[in-house]
RNA sequence: GGCCGAGUGGCGGAAUGGCAGACGCGGCGGAUUCAAAAUCCGCUGUCCGCAAGGGCGUGCCGGUUCGAGUCCGGCCUCGGCUACCA
C-alpha cells in the first residue's frame, strides 16, 4: 500500500507543473475544432472568492478539459470586471487609489482561482481597468456615437442636494437618500444615452435562434416589451394643441371617458384651468419629489383634473383631462386615453373619482345589464360602438386603425418597453467618455475663469490618443457639481488646442461597459493596432459556452447582445449574429439548513401559528411579535411532515436554507474548504451537490462524502493494477461509465457522472489487482472533476505525459449493453416477478418464462388474461380480470 | 398582481411514460483496535408480520394510459425575478 492521499501536496505539485508546461495555452493555428467556452468574469470584490464563484467555474471547466480530450482546440479564459464602486468608496474612506485597491483585489482572486486547479490560460487575462483595455472600450464608444447610437439628452435623475450625488433608484426611500435621510429630487440631468431601442427588433429575434434557458430568453422578452397598438390625436378644446395617446385597445376608443397626463407631460400647464392650476402645480411638484419606485409603490392611485377637455376624434365626445402619476412620462406619448370599462388601472381611478364607466366589449355581443364590478380586460365584441357594434376586438383594432389614419387622427404604432440606456455616471472610478466640447471663456478656466461649456457639440478624441486615462485625485469625495467628480479637476478637465479652449465629458462609463465585449478581446488579448484580429473573430465567435448567474439574464446579456449587433453592423465579427450561442446559469448555493423555532413573552409558539410580516415574525391567532431563534439539528425529529422539537413535539419548526450572507455569519469560505479537503474535493462536491440549475443547500457533511470517494480512487489508482483485461462484468461497467460520464458531462448533469464513477469506483476498490484498462478509464474520466489526484495517479500508473493530453476513452457500444438482462413482470400494475432472459428475447418466450414463474403465475392463476404488453427488453406486463 | 422554477426517505438528490428512492450524507449493526479515530462489510421509505410475504407510498384533487414522480386540467406551499408600460 502507498502513502496517504495528500491533496494539498498533489495539488500544489500539479499546479506547478501546468504553470511550468504552459499545459492550457490555448493552441495556435486553426487545424484543430475549436471551443470557446467561457465564464462570466467575476467584480475581484475585497471579501474574496466565495464557494458560488467555483460552482460555474468548475462546470466550465470540466467541459473545457473534457472537450480538449475530444481533440477541440479551446479558448477558456478568465478577467476582471474591475471598475466599481467598492472600490471608489473604499478610496473615499482611505484615501487609496482605486486602482490599488483593485490591483490587490485580482491578485487574491486569481490566487484563489489558480488554487482551484482551473485550465484557464491566464496569458489572456484581461482587467477592464488596465488602459491597454479601457483604449479600446473607448474605442467601441466612438465608434458607437459615430454611429449615431450615443446621444446625449437630459434624463430625470435623482439628486440629492444635501449629499451632492446623484443616487441609483435603490438609494433613494420614500423620497429620501437611504444614506442620511435627505430629501431627494428628480431633476433632469444632462447623461449619455445609447440607443439600444433601435435594435429593439432585432435583439428580440435574435433570441429566436440562441440556445438559453427559456426563463432568460422570457425575461428579455418581457425586458424589451414590443406592444402594437395605435396612436390617437385628441384635440384639445379651445386651443391648437392635440394631444397623443398609445393604445393597444383603439378598439376600446368609445369607451374613453377621460384622458390622463403624466405630470411631468409638456402639455399639462397649457391644459389647466385657471381654476385648477394651484391644485395641478402642487401635484406635479409632489410628483417630482417621488422616486419611480415610490410611485409604483404606493397602492392608492392619485391625480387632479385639468379642468380641460379633449374631443374624441370618433365620436366627439367631451373628455376631461386628468393628471396623474399611475402615468409614467417615460412610455410611449407619456399621456393615456383612461376606458375604465377595460383597463384595471383605469377602473381604478374612474372609481375613484367619480368617473363615468361606458363598456364598449362584452363576451357576448349584448352590453350587460348590470354595472361592470371589475374591469373586463378580455377580448369580445364590441358594443356602445356606433358603427363598430358586434366587431371581435381583433378585427375592430385594424379596422378602427385603418379608420384614424384615413381620418388623420392616429395611426399604427409600435412601442417598446426597453428604455434607451443611460450610459453615464458621475463618478469616478469608470472608463472616462472620449469625448470633449468647446468652451467660451475669457480667461484660463483653471484659474478660475468664468466659462461656457457647448454640450451640443460634442467631439470624439482621435482613436490613437487613446486611451484617455484618468486623472490621479488626492480626494474621491462626490461634490456639489451633479456633472460627477471629474468636474472638480479643473487641469484634466480643461485644456487648449489651437489657441481655443476645451473641456472634457467629466461624466464615466457604467460598470457594463467593460463587460460588453471582454470575450471579444480575450480572442486576441495583446492585439496593439486593433481590438482584435478579423482572424481572431473567424476563429473564435461565437462563444459556445457561457456560464453565469442568472442575475445577468437581463442587463448584461441584453447590452452585450446589443453591442455585439453594432459590432457586427461595423463588420467586426466574422458575420456571427449573436456572441453567445448556448448559456447556462449555474444556480445558487445557500447556506446551511436550519431550524427555527419561535418564542412570544418567552413561550414557544408553534410554527403553524407563525407568519412572516414586513415588520417580523407574528402570530397569526392574536398579532403579536414573536421571536425567531435558531435550534440545532440534535434537539429535532420528523413528526409527520414537520419537524419538531424532541423536548416538546407539540411545537413545530420550520426548516430552510437561508442565502450565504455575512450577516448570519453562515458564509463558507473555499479557502478553509480546499484547506481542509482539497481543491479536487471541493470541485467534485460543488458539482455532486445537485443538478447545475438548481438552488441547493451547502453542507459540510456532505463534502466528506466526496473526499471518501477521492481518497478510495486514490487507493485503486495506487495499488499495482492487473495488467489482465478486466472480467465481462467489469469491462462492461467500464464501457457504460465511459458513455454516462461523456453524456452526462455533454449535457451538463456532472452530480450523475460523479454518481457512475462512484460505482465504477467501488467496483474497483473491492479488487486486490483491479485491472489496469478499467484503473486508467476511471482516472481519465475523473479528470476534468478532480484534475491534479488525476494526474497525479496517471503519474504513478506509468504516464510520462499530462492526462489532459490524452484522447477521451472510447466507448465500444456493443459492451454498453448486458447480454443477459432481468425483465419485471407487472401483473395489474404492480410488479410480481423477475425473468432472467437473454437481451432481445421475443414476447413468446417472455411469456412462456413468466408463466412458468410460480410467484407470478400465483397471481394469474383463476383470472382471465385480458391483455399482455411486451415491450422489448424492458418490461412485461400482463392485465387480468376476475 | 404578473412571469419563471421547484415540491420524491431523517438530509442532498436519482429515475427516454416501464422495477421509485441510483449515488452520497446521516443512522443502526458488525469486523479491525488495548481503546478510539480512520478504514472495511452489512442493513436502512413506511406500516403489518417470527418469517415467507403483503398493504401503503413521489404536495393535494381529478383525468389520459395496460402502466404516471414523469403527460393533461384544477388547486396548495415554497423559492427567484418583475412590478401601474396604457
């Protein structure tokens, strides 16, 4: 028997060997297949890496070792994600430079990542920080606003006086800065825009042909929000203005009874009635104080007439002109025609307010006797509809539509909820725009001269004076200039060309700018002339595998998919479409299970009672508070379906898995896992734990279990293996092992290839000489799981070259299958007997045996056979009667 | 409210419409040991039974089928995402 498996010092030893052999440069030259599987690069956040970063990584990685097997060139790389704002605010605290902060951030990540053992080729390591990438970040940019995709515009912000920032929409709480609890107002802002809406379409057809999980491809869907409609002109009464609405019910047009303004609509002072007009300006300057979440929050819908009127354009109608902030000024004419009949939100508030309801469809065709209680949101037919009357909605929608547009009073429109995508911040640690403005000054504005600056003639910064870097500040502290913190550094900000003045966009980048297109520039990293190769892109586009979390279904999928479609329109990739071909998102690991039970005035309340509330824990049966307090699995046991206290089995517990958070403290560490047992172990558990997909409770138990199995293929693989073939039973075995494990890991189900070479593995471990073709199998198999024990083994059983260089095992599919197989008998559905028959065995003979079964004939003997179903190989089942 | 997903032993989880519970954890019993840890072997859904054997079992109700964890319809519970988009 050999020395004792040690995975930190097989793990260590492998690590440095691949280091030293290069063993993951991705191969040169295009002779061979390619793959190019990739893993969202992680933000090298200063916590570290935690035990989800290694879930998707190690999926990734077992198809990228499994697929170089197969005889695949693979382009398997790994960055950073490293503009952001722990690391600015850690600057403000400390005074330390972002880039610092970040430099020692990835150099822990990557420390941890190379500590795993995964076959990255780390020659292609990119940091969205470096200015070798933010060059051509900015490059993408310009080619973009050349483009005519980014624009600037004013934009509704949220602007905190006090703080002197504008904050994110999660910052601000009933109209507060969530930091402080100073008053927050929405002002416009002036922002760079990008105008994805113009790939709406295509970014929606585009999912049509990409294999993602349906729930992302839904979520962008619903993200984009295509909606075909119609656009209907009311005129305002008394004056020139009309008013335009979007509707997709212009079938419902009789039903209008009012009209409804978002308050922050460019027509509402000229609608208003003296009379109204103190109400109406006190509304809208509530309406601006409110966040879009406070809006939306807020369940009582609120609003004040106008004291205007518009006309129907069908029928003439008198309509009165509300405001109201359920209407949102952002989407489609950010005005309404309100049909209360048939829209909820309208019922609503024409409830509300004393509003009259006209129904204008109804399932039958007949108006209904009695008023509507609810609105009827369902298509009908028409009714109250003059002319229209007895129209199915459909065919009333392109009727009436074909109708306004003849008339001049609308028209068919499309609208999307997809919004075009602010795209700058007023920070600082982002990718600064290349751009500059000219300026009127009289003097040297850094020196304090009064100046103009002329936003609407922005000028792009020459490619090859990229990158633009930032300037260095002793101070990151946000100031009182909402155009961000660059404002402040008036020598960066400022500069002459040609005897004029200029001054530079002080807005940055986003977080998703870098993220865009870094599997762009990991096909040609050190490129210096381009960003990269037109070679690089026929080679590698598209990504064929990508795993991350599915946090990234919308936002960064949706910006990448949308900045690769204008890479594409600028002829950049290869005429690949779409960058990612096929996604999976790993799911999320939880903490450990636990139990609690629940405490009011110090009782135990059972848990039947108990009921989670906004504010806590309750008891349902009076309203009071109740405790939550943890209990250790000893004191429990299962009664029924519930768990409960073994003290006390009347008081029922709940049992769940929380998230990982730092605040309950259960977060896992991987370093003090791979310390423990092994980088191989923790891989291999992380993927045995349950299906990829899956939401799943760590626990720490369970990691042992996988560390037994390393330490029996330790074992097998140490022993001096038989150099015999291997008995049938076991050849067999091996070669059904070879298929499950290469169709397991083909279709990403690696908890059920772990499971096979458990078996294969246990087979092996009862033998004294377990032959050396079915050792060697295993130990390939195993490999892209637990790589370095892999090697290491293959090491020992004689192998001078890495195992990741060897081809996959090839299965022989005659020995996949038994010559002999046992076949159930199901007598009335349930099972009464087993046939030992010869594979391919006929029905004849499978009846003949089963009848001469005496278990089984016992349970036909005095029926009537009514039926027998033979299916090949599987099973017989024969139906009685009597 | 909407969308997506999931409910199977004490626990994590397996099962192209064809033997429910593979594999692993935990538990129980045994071997080894002076003893323990580690390791190895056996048992382990549940109920009845000394046993042979049998009954019941995949959240609930119903359906399709010779046969349903799996397909269909209706619920319940949990989780995630989203939320007045006209």
């Amino acid at each position: 028997m050999n020395e004792r498996y040690d995975p930190s010092e097989v793990e260590l030893k492998w690590q440095a060997i691949w280091e030293r052999d290069d063993t993951f440069r991705t191969p040169e030259g295009d002779d061979l297949p390619k793959r190019y599987v990739l893993d969202m690069f992680p933000y090298p956040s200063g916590a570290g890496l935690h035990v989800g970063h290694p879930e998707g990584y190690t999926a990734s990685d077992i198809v990228a070792r499994y697929l170089r097997c197969k005889g695949y060139a693979v382009l398997h790389p790994m960055g950073f994600d490293a503009f952001g704002l722990p690391a600015e605010q850690h600057a403000i605290k400390t005074g330390t430079h972002p880039a610092v902060t970040t430099q020692q951030n990835i150099e822990t990540f990557r420390r941890q990542l190379k500590r795993l053992g995964f076959s990255y080729d780390w020659s292609r390591e990119v940091d969205t920080t470096d200015p070798g990438y933010v060059r051509w970040t900015q490059w993408i940019f310009l080619r973009l606003f050349e483009r005519g995709l980014a624009y600037q515009d004013e934009v509704q912000v949220n602007w905190c006086a006090a703080l002197g920032t504008v904050l994110a929409n999660e910052e601000v709480i009933d109209g507060r800065s969530e930091r402080g609890g100073h008053p927050v107002q929405r002002i416009p802002l002036r922002q760079w825009v990008l105008r994805i809406t113009q790939y709406a379409d295509r970014l929606l057809d585009g999912l049509d042909h990409i294999d993602w999980p349906n729930s992302t491809k839904t979520m962008q869907r619903e993200w984009i929000g295509r909606s075909v409609g119609a656009e209907v002109r009311f005129a305002v009464e008394g004056a020139d203005d009309v008013i335009e609405v979007f509707t997709t019910r212009p079938d419902t047009l009789f039903g209008a009874t009012f009209m409804v303004l978002a308050p922050e609509h460019a027509l509402v002072a000229e609608v208003t009635t003296d009379a109204q007009r103190g109400a109406v300006e006190a509304y809208v300057t509530a309406a601006s104080f409110k966040s879009d979440l406070d809006r939306q929050q807020s369940k009582q819908k609120t609003g004040v007439f106008t004291g205007g009127y518009a006309t129907n354009p069908v029928n003439g109608a008198r309509v009165p002109i509300w405001i109201a902030d359920y209407v949102l000024a952002g989407y489609g004419t950010g005005a309404i025609m309100a049909v209360p009949a048939h829209d909820t939100r309208d019922f609503e508030f024409a409830t509300q307010y004393g509003i009259p309801i006209i129904e204008v469809v109804s399932a039958t065709g007949a108006a209904s006797a009695e008023p509507l209680t609810e609105a009827m949101t369902e298509p009908g037919k028409a009714v109250n509809s003059g002319a229209y009357d007895g129209l199915e909605t459909q065919a009333f929608k392109e009727r009436i539509t074909a109708d306004l547009e003849a008339a001049g009073n609308g028209k068919r429109r499309v609208e999307y909820k997809l919004r075009d995508w602010v795209f700058s911040r007023q920070r600082y640690w982002g990718e600064p725009f290349p751009i500059y403005f000219p300026v009127t000054t009289d003097g040297d504005p850094r020196q304090g001269a009064a100046f103009t600056i002329h936003h609407d003639e922005p000028i792009a910064v020459p490619d090859e004076e990229l990158p633009l870097r930032l300037p260095d500040l002793e101070d990151y502290e946000p100031g009182d200039d909402p155009a961000g913190v660059l404002a402040r550094v008036m020598d960066w900000r400022f500069f002459q060309k040609d005897g004029r003045w200029y001054a530079r966009e002080t807005n940055t980048m986003p977080q998703w700018a870098g993220s865009c297109w870094y599997y762009l520039r990991f096909m040609d990293p050190h490129n210096e002339q381009d960003p990269w190769s037109p070679e690089a892109a026929k080679r590698w586009l598209p990504v064929d595998l990508y795993v991350g979390g599915s946090e990234h279904s919308v936002l960064h999928l949706l910006y990448a998919r949308f900045w690769h479609m204008v890479l594409y329109d600028a002829g950049l990739t290869a005429e690949v479409t779409e960058p990612f071909a096929r996604l999976v998102h790993q799911g999320m690991i939880l903490g450990e299970i636990e139990y609690t039970a629940y405490r009011k005035a110090g009782e135990l309340v059972s848990a039947e009672h108990v009921k989670k509330t906004d504010e806590g824990f309750v008891d349902t049966r009076d309203g009071a508070a109740v405790e939550a307090e943890r209990v250790a699995p000893e004191a429990i046991k299962k009664k029924g379906s519930a768990f409960v206290l073994e003290a006390d089995e009347g008081v029922v517990l709940t049992s769940r898995a929380p998230k990982m958070s730092k605040s309950l403290g259960n977060v896992v560490n991987p370093d003090d896992i791979i310390a423990r047992f092994g980088a191989d172990a923790l891989r291999t558990y992380e993927m045995f734990m349950g299906p990829l997909e899956a939401t799943k409770p760590w626990n720490t138990d369970n990691i042992q279990g996988v560390r037994r199995f390393l330490d029996r293929l330790w074992a097998v693989g140490t022993k001096t293996p038989s150099e015999d073939a291997p008995a049938d039973a076991l050849l067999r075995l091996t070669h059904k092992t070879i298929q499950k494990v290469g169709d397991d890991i083909e279709a990403m189900r690696f908890n059920t290839a772990i499971s096979a070479m458990m078996v294969l593995n246990n087979e092996l471990n009862a033998l004294d000489a377990p032959p050396r073709a079915s050792v060697e199998t295993l130990v390939q198999l195993v490999h892209p799981f637990a790589p370095h024990i892999a090697e290491e083994l293959w090491e020992r059983l004689g192998h001078t070259r890495s195992v990741q260089a060897e081809p996959w095992p090839e299965v022989d599919p005659a020995l996949t299958v038994d010559d002999v197989i046992e076949v159930p008998v199901q007598v009335n559905g349930k099972v009464r007997g087993r046939l030992t028959l010869a594979r391919g065995a006929d029905e004849a003979t499978a009846i003949a045996a089963a009848e001469a079964d005496e278990g089984i004939a016992a349970h036909l003997a005095g029926k009537a056979v009514v039926k027998r179903i033979w299916v090949q190989d599987k099973i017989l089942t024969i139906v009685v009667k009597g």
